[in-house]
C-alpha cells in the first residue's frame, strides 16, 4: 500500500538565548503491509535544510490512534552533535539521527507494530516533542499523516453471461381469446342483440376481432367458438343449447364482416362441469365436499345434477343456480391469425405498441441493437418472458438479465423453465456463485465448460478471485 504525503511541519523549538524557528519537512514513499500478527510501516522523512542547535533535539513520534486507542511506534530522534552524544549514552530508544547543520536530511524509517484488527481503520498520526524532554504523545502537537484502511475489500464477481438466440419463427401464428356470456330466452338459440347485456358481450367480441382485421400487419386465418350450458335441466337440451347458441354466435359474427364459413369451427359443451368443480372447490360452500363428491363420482350428468338438487332441502343447489349456474353459460371464442415479419426498426416500434406480434427472435434483434445492460437492453428480454412465460429461451435470457442485476433469487425462478442447454448449465453455475454456493458453482462451470462454453472459463476464474478473498478476509480477521 503506497502513498506520496508531502506534508509540512512547522516546529517551533525554543532554543537557549535563540529565537524560535520553523524547519520543513517532507514525509513521503509509505509502505503499509499487514503480516498474519504484525503491522509494518516505513516511510522518508527528509528535509532541504537542517539547524538543530547543538544542546536541542527534535522527537517525532509516529502513533496509530482510534478513538481510547493508541500505539506508539519507535520515534525519530533529529539530535544535535551534543544531544546526539548524550541520547547515545543514554541509549534512547528510537531512530537516532545527527541533525546538526546541514544542507539535507533523508531519514528511511522502519517500524514493525504488534497488529490489532483497531488498526485497519486507525489514523497515523506524527507526534512532535518540541523539547526533547519526553513527556505524552498525546498530548504534545499532532499532525494526521494519513488514515488507514488495511480491511481486505469484498469482491464482488461479475458475471460473464451467453444470452441464447432464439430461433427464426418460419411463420408467427398468434390469437385472441376471450369469453362472452350472452343472454338468451328460456331454450331458445337466437341472439338478441339488444337483450339484456348482449349488447356489451357482442361488443368485446367484436373488439377483439376488429383489433386483428384491422391491422396491416396480421391476418385472420381462423375463429373457433365454443359453446357451453350450465347443468340445470336435462343433458339433452342442453346439448342441444350449446351447440346452438355456439352457432348462432358464429352467424352473428360472419354476418357482420362477411367471413368465408370455412375459417369458422364451432364446438359445444353441453354443461360445464369444470367450471363448476372450479368454483365449489375455492368456495366455503357448507355442503363443499359433498357436492364435489358427487360432481367426481362417475354418475351420468341428469343424475348429478338430481342429487345436488336434493342437498339440504334444495338450498345448495338453489344457490349455486342463481349465483354460479349463469357464468357457467358461455361462449369462449379464439381468433387466430398470422403476423408479418419485422426488421430491427420497425421491431423498435411494435415493442411499445403491440409487443405480442413480435417473434423472439426479432426481439433479440431489438436487444442486440441497444446497449448492453441498459435498461432498454434488459425491457426486451423482461417483455419476451412476459408473452412467452414457458419458452426456454425466454426464460433463460430473463435469467441471465437478472444475474447481471445480481439478483439470483429471481433468476433462480426462471432457470426452472430455461431448459438444459449449456448455456443455462452455465447461467446456473453462475447463480450458485452469487449464491455463496462455491462446490456447486465449480462443478456446474466446468460441465459448460466441457459443453464448449467459453464463458465459463471466464467465471470460473472469477470463482478462483472470490475464494482467494474469502480466504484473505479470513487471515485479516485472525
């Protein structure tokens, strides 16, 4: 640890039948090394010019002062001829240097401290004696000559990742979903648009279509409807109900922008069974165990549906009818179509607009084209794992951005579904080093290694830095 401290003392002697006077000098070259129980300090005290009388002396004292803690280390002793005599005889502990008239003075100094782990951040502090007559540091002039810091810095590694390229989608296929619960009349399959609420289901379907149609970029290449009735009645008509009121949407829907009949497929469920299992299961329904017995039992559906009917004095199955049965009657809808592809400019666009029509692919292209661990840069890839939540991919590059952020606990959740590539080998040694877990780290950094991953390499020798600091922060500790 080396450090240049030009630092200027002015010592003010008093001298026999003399004036006091002012002497400079140059306190420069510090060597701080810290052993395993000791502290060693050397620096160079020089100066330009020397005029110590030869009856005075001047004593600088280095100390290492933390708060009620202090450590004197051996003085310098800058004597003149008579003092330098008589310190001599005495046997003066310290630097003991003849300092009488000169033109200069260079004085190497050498200490070695019995260590404290105070001393990491202690100040160094020059003590001066302006009498010679010894007396407390501490409490004679003190100048700071610098403050220490001997803690060993944590390393932090930083993680060298390999994004992986998505694959070209040859042709992006895409859909719109989403579920209308139209009103009709008591066993009828006409749609009136003006009854009850229709008008506002047919609304968000016609939403959902229009926002595909009327997009340059996209094509309508299918819609499937699928009808569903609730159990109440007989399983015949509602069979009958389904699949009819399914079909009355589709004409509704083609009537209105004039569809080929052959991108339609239309479906039925006569009653919702599921549904209703889904309900009653998340309910605090009283009578909640017995009707999903029943409702798993492998009666017929007429039959089911009678003996909910008759729990407790109809009042289960008169609840679920007026607020459950009415959802259950419903007509899902998907519309599917294809996206043109996109360059990187007009990839930029669509990203803030309608992010879904874009391939991952051309969103690593968006990616790739931003700066590196921006926050652009990172957006793209949070967006990819957003649409995209069960790709591999996706989720091993939403990883890797959150292992740039050192955050392995969120890149742990997404290296559940990145798959087992050598690239995510390699991003999941990389998670067990900012995890602390250093055996695993070592031995899933050499598998992507030995997978042909040079990256690894480059974090295992970040793996071999870490260690070597745990184990320096240790020896400092002692």
């Amino acid at each position: 640890m080396k450090n240049n401290v030009r630092l200027y003392l002015s010592l003010m002697l008093l001298a026999t039948a003399t004036p006091f006077f002012a002497q400079k000098f140059d306190v420069k070259d510090w060597n701080l090394m810290k052993g395993k129980d000791s502290l060693y300090v050397s620096f160079r005290l020089s100066s330009e010019h020397m005029d110590i009388p030869s009856n005075q002396s001047i004593r600088l004292i280095p100390m290492l002062v933390k708060e009620d803690s202090v450590y004197t280390l051996k003085p310098v002793i800058l004597a003149g001829r008579r003092q330098f005599i008589a310190s001599q005889r005495r046997k003066d502990n310290g630097l003991l240097v003849h300092s009488g008239s000169q033109d200069s003075l260079v004085v190497d100094y050498r200490s070695a401290v019995a260590y404290s782990k105070w001393m990491n951040t202690a100040d160094m502090v020059l003590s001066m004696d302006r009498c010679g007559c010894g007396g407390d540091p501490y409490d004679s002039d003190n100048m700071l000559l610098r403050k220490l810091d001997l803690n060993v810095p944590v390393y932090q590694p930083k993680p060298i990742l390999a994004f992986a390229v998505p694959e070209v989608e040859a042709v992006k296929h895409r859909e719109e979903t989403g579920s209308a619960f139209l009103d009709f009349p008591v066993n009828k399959t006409v749609i009136h648009p003006d009854y009850r609420r229709n008008s506002v289901e047919l609304e968000k379907i016609r939403q959902t279509i229009e926002v595909v149609k009327n997009d340059t970029n996209t094509y309508i290449t299918g819609i499937e409807i699928h009808g569903y009735a609730s159990p109440e009645g007989s399983f015949d008509n509602n069979r009958r109900l389904a699949q009819g009121r399914a079909e009355a949407l589709k004409q509704y829907v083609r009537g209105q922008y004039g569809f080929a009949d052959t991108i339609f497929q239309v479906r039925s469920t006569p009653e919702d069974w599921d549904g209703l299992r889904k309900y009653v299961e998340q309910s605090s329904l009283e009578q909640r165990d017995r009707v999903l017995s029943i409702i798993d039992s492998r009666l017929d559906e007429d039959e089911k549906n009678s003996r909910i009917e008759k729990i407790d004095g109809r009042k289960t199955y008169l609840f679920l009818l007026n607020n459950v049965y009415p959802a259950l009657r419903h007509s899902d809808y998907t519309v599917r179509y294809t996206v043109r592809p996109f360059n990187v400019e007009e990839a930029k666009q669509i990203l803030n607009t309608r992010p879904q029509l874009l391939s991952l692919n051309e969103m690593f292209m968006v990616a790739k084209d931003s700066e590196p661990g921006s926050e652009e840069f990172k957006r793209v890839f949070e967006i990819a794992v957003n649409l995209f939540p069960e790709d591999t991919t996706a989720n091993l590059n939403a990883a890797n951005i959150a292992l740039s952020e050192g955050n392995w606990q969120r890149a742990e959740r997404y290296l559940l579904k990145a798959g087992d590539s050598p690239k995510a080998t390699l991003a999941r040694g990389i998670c067990a080093l900012l995890k602390g877990d250093y055996d695993q780290a070592e031995k899933l950094l050499m598998e992507a290694s030995k997978e042909g991953i040079p990256e690894a390499e480059m974090n295992l020798e970040q793996l071999e830095l870490k260690r070597e600091n745990i184990k320096r922060i240790k020896e400092n500790n002692l």
